[in-house]
C-alpha cells in the first residue's frame, strides 16, 4: 500500500470526562483546534491515552467520529481499533474506515495472549482487513500489554499476511529495537516514535513521527526538541529534552500514570478525571502538580 507516512508529532488524544464519567463530545472540537493551532500535525483517538479500552464500543466509535469530525483535513487521523474480542476490532476498523479515518490500529490482545509473533499476526490480518482501505499499524507497547512478542519479527512475518500493513506505533524505551524495526526490508515500513521522555534518542537514529500523551499540553517543548535538532543544535536539544523528562516526572511521581491528563486544566481543556480502575487525584496532589509546573515555567513553554 502506497501511502504518505505519518511525520511530525502525533498527540494521543484524550477522552474528556465530566465529574461522573460522561465523555464531554463538546470539548472535542477546542481539544482539535488547539492542536491544530499548536502545529500538531496527528491525532491518535482512543488508545492508552484516550482510555479506548475504558469505553464502551458505541463510545469509542461516538469519541472516533467527534475527533474526525472537528479534525477534517487539518490533521491525520489514526483510530486505535485494538480489542480482546476480534469481532468487535473487526466492527471499529470498518466505522473508522465508514467515518474518515487516514489509518487504523490495534494493540494486541491483553488477556488470553497471543502465543508466538505467528498468531499475533493472524489476529492483525482478520483485524486489518475489515477495514482495507486504510493503513494498519500494529501498536507495540509490553508495558500495558503483558504481550512480549518481538516486534521486528513479527514485522517480518505480518510482511507477507497483512495487505495494508504500514508500520508500528512503537511504545517502549528500547530505541534499538525500534532502530531494527526502521532498518527491516529496506526501510519498508513507518515506525511511529511512542516513549515521550526518549524522543530526542528517536530522531537521531532518524525517527519522522512520533505518538504521545503529552504532546497534548506541551507540544510546544517538543516542538522546541525537534526544531533544535533539525538546526543542528543537539545541546538545545538536550536541554529541551531534559526538560520534557522533568515535566512528565514531576506529573507522574505525584499521581502515577491518573495524573498525566490533569495539565489540560492549564491549556482552558479540563479533561476531566479518568475512568476506573485509574484512580481520581486529590485536591492536594493537583496542587503540588500545579506548584511544580509552575516552578519550572511550564506556561512559557508548554505552546
């Protein structure tokens, strides 16, 4: 399949939340506008990020078309189809590819795994190929999945059994593996970059796009990192990147993975809280989220 691939920074979108965990469709389009305002050139809907596996099927599919919708053709879109029950993968990669979506993808199945790469791409292909126009990424990420298949082998077997495979949402630290995947069959497919705080490692070893929570509310930081490093600057580089390590850490060690959605607040996005099992962040660790922030001047970075 001959397509463009997906370059730039790509933000994983979130689904906003009310206080009692209905999805807010009305914040989507400012979500949109903003990214777009902020020179985000992708949206990746309903995966990690967007809590997919936390919705419903008719609400990944109403959060799918409320992002196609205020996106249109300022921004590619990719919908993550991924689900443990193949028929239903099957029923969100043909709306996805119905609604508008530039490509699909799917992590592998989390609770009975796939044993081997073989049968993970079997899975991929029946996935896949309900939605045949589009490409297909398969989405890497071991440390939700549990799923440790090797990806560069499993690139090379789905090589042969899944027509519209493009390349891989790759969400793991080892840039080596990632820089195997890059190098496979003369440079086949589009590896896409989806471990924030190691973007800089991935544009040196020539990464073009990369996926991430917190491109959302600080794309201006990695716009910083990659303009840097386009110019030849690989100390401002650094210190970008060093700063985007501090942010998320700052945000994480106080809340763990529930807190990474609250900076949206900043950007006038209040996406709500997550949905269960994740947890609800208290008023105190909002505000030690905020003083941090503040302390390292997120707001005259973050766009």
């Amino acid at each position: 399949m001959q397509t463009e691939p997906l370059t730039g920074l790509i933000a994983a979108t979130f689904t906003p939340f009310d206080e009692d965990g209905n999805i807010v469709y009305d914040l989507i389009p400012s979500i949109t506008d903003y990214l777009v305002r902020n020179k985000v050139s992708g949206i990746y809907i309903c995966g990690s990020t967007g809590e997919g596996p936390s919705l419903t099927l008719e609400e990944r599919k109403a959060v799918t078309e409320a992002y196609i919708e205020s996106a249109g053709d300022r921004l590619r879109k990719v919908v993550h189809v991924g689900h443990t029950a193949l028929q239903d993968a099957q029923n969100l990669a043909a709306h996805a590819e119905e609604k508008g979506a530039d490509a699909i993808s799917a992590i592998s199945p989390y609770y009975f795994k796939p044993g081997n790469s073989t049968i993970l791409a079997e899975f991929m292909k029946e996935a896949a190929g309900a939605a045949p126009s589009l490409p297909f990424y398969y989405y890497h990420i071991p440390s939700l999945t549990g799923v440790a298949v090797n990806p560069v082998e499993f690139l090379q077997i789905a090589a042969d059994k899944i027509p519209n495979l493009r390349g891989m949402k790759y969400s793991d630290p080892d840039v080596s593996i990632f820089n195997d995947c890059q190098a496979l069959m003369d440079s086949r497919f589009d590896l896409l970059y989806g471990w924030d705080e190691m973007l800089l490692s991935a544009l040196v070893i020539d990464a073009k796009g990369a996926v991430g929570s917190t491109y959302n509310f600080a794309p201006g930081l990695y716009r910083r990192v990659i303009d840097a490093y386009e110019a030849g600057d690989l100390n401002s580089a650094r210190v970008w990147q060093r700063k985007a390590v501090a942010m998320i850490r700052s945000i994480t060690s106080v809340g763990g993975e529930a807190a990474i959605k609250y900076p949206m607040h900043r950007r006038g996005l209040d996406c709500g809280p997550r949905r269960l099992p994740m947890r609800q962040l208290t008023a105190e660790e909002k505000a030690e989220i905020d003083r941090r922030l503040d302390a390292m001047g997120f707001d005259e970075w973050a766009d």
